[in-house]
C-alpha cells in the first residue's frame, strides 16, 4: 500500500476558489486505477487565524493507493494532465510538494 501526499501552499485570496477545484480534482484522481481513497486536511502548525501568518494557508491531500505500479502508472501517463488546470488557474498564488510513502505497518 502506498500514500501520495500534495502538500499545498495557497494564498487566502484564492481559498475559495481553489477549495471548488480541489474538490473536484480529488473525485477525478480516485476514478484512476488503484486510487482507494483519499484524506484532506488543513495543516494546523499554520493556523489560519496566527496574524502571524497571513501569507499562506497549507493543505495536505493524501492518496491511498493499492501498488506502487499504480502509482508510477498515475505520474507516467496522467499526473502532468491532472496538475495543469491549477497552474493555469492558479499560477504563483499556488505552490505544491510530493511525497511518496510506503506504508509498512496499518
């Protein structure tokens, strides 16, 4: 089994917005073979309401996958289609990271 997290960075500005499109990209993402499920979370170390810390608000988004052939399979042939529309939409006002996990114990 293998987690795909996207850990994202948007501006306050677009949170709307993005907060649409991303709900839609999560039930695209899971009609790909060995896409099981899915967990989306707002990243409490950067609070929202720290006036400290206006800039950005972080999003974790993790994927459970069946196989690691399913996931190479998704970043081969589908994942650079899927990441398009949100640079286009989104452009700087968007960063994102990717990590790959296995899991060795449920």
């Amino acid at each position: 089994m293998i987690i795909y997290e996207v850990t994202t960075e948007i501006r306050p500005v677009i949170r709307e917005q993005y907060d649409v499109w991303l709900t839609q990209h999560i039930q695209d993402m899971l009609e790909f073979k060995g896409f099981l499920s899915v967990q989306w979370g707002l990243c409490l170390d950067n609070p929202l309401d720290n006036p400290n810390n206006t800039d950005w608000i972080h999003y974790q988004v993790q994927y459970k996958i069946q196989s690691r052939d399913d996931l190479e399979h998704y970043l081969t042939h589908h994942a650079a289609k899927m990441r398009q529309p949100a640079i286009d939409l989104f452009g700087d006002q968007l960063r994102a990271t990717r990590r790959i996990l296995e899991i060795l114990h449920p």
